[in-house]
C-alpha cells in the first residue's frame, strides 16, 4: 500500500492511498473537511466525509503527472515505470505548479 499526503495551499487537505488490491481512495482530512468546506481540490471531487474510491488514479491526480519529455526525464532519474502512476504522482508532485502537492508518506511513519 503506498499513500501520499494531499495538501491545498499549505493545508493538509487529505491521504491519496493505493491499496494492495489496486484501488485508489481519496479521503479528505477531518479537520479539512470541518475547517474549509469551499476549499475543494479539484471540481469533481467536493469536500465530504465519505472517501473516493477509483479503480484507477482520479483524473485530476492524473493531471498533476508530468507529460512528454518531462515525464521521460522524471521514469529514467528515478527508475519508475511510465505506467507506475502512484509511483511518478508521489516521486514528481511534492513541488507542482499550482495551489495542490503530494507527499509521500513512508511507509516506516505511516499515521
């Protein structure tokens, strides 16, 4: 199981977790979700208390991954497969452009 830590601006927003079956779950932090209702990362995935399951990475996470050469550069320096989408969403989103990044949570200091 890997999972990263989902952070909005500086605020932690939620956990992204793959699990040993496959699934990807997206779930809001509970202080998040009591403090900043209107401040939803993505469109398709409002604030809520309940969790998103996928069989597949959410498109928005998706959409933080890097493409082309880039992406080339980010699968042979860190020796991920292109298809390792949690892989390159928690080795390449700690530092995005934009208000949302992803840190990888170790699995030694997993909460």
């Amino acid at each position: 199981m890997r999972q990263g830590k989902v952070y909005y601006k500086e605020h932690l927003a939620g956990i992204i977790t793959e699990t040993n079956e496959g699934e990807f779950v997206f779930q809001y932090d509970e202080v998040y979700v009591n403090e900043h209702k209107n401040d939803f990362i993505t469109f398709n995935m409002p604030v809520r208390e309940l969790p998103y399951v996928e069989n597949r990475l959410f498109p928005f996470f998706e959409g933080l991954i890097p493409e082309g050469w880039l992406l080339n550069i980010a699968s042979e320096n860190w020796k991920i497969n292109e298809n390792d989408r949690m892989g390159l969403l928690l080795a390449c989103c700690q530092n995005c452009i934009g208000a949302v990044s992803v840190e990888p949570i170790s699995e030694s200091n997993e909460e």
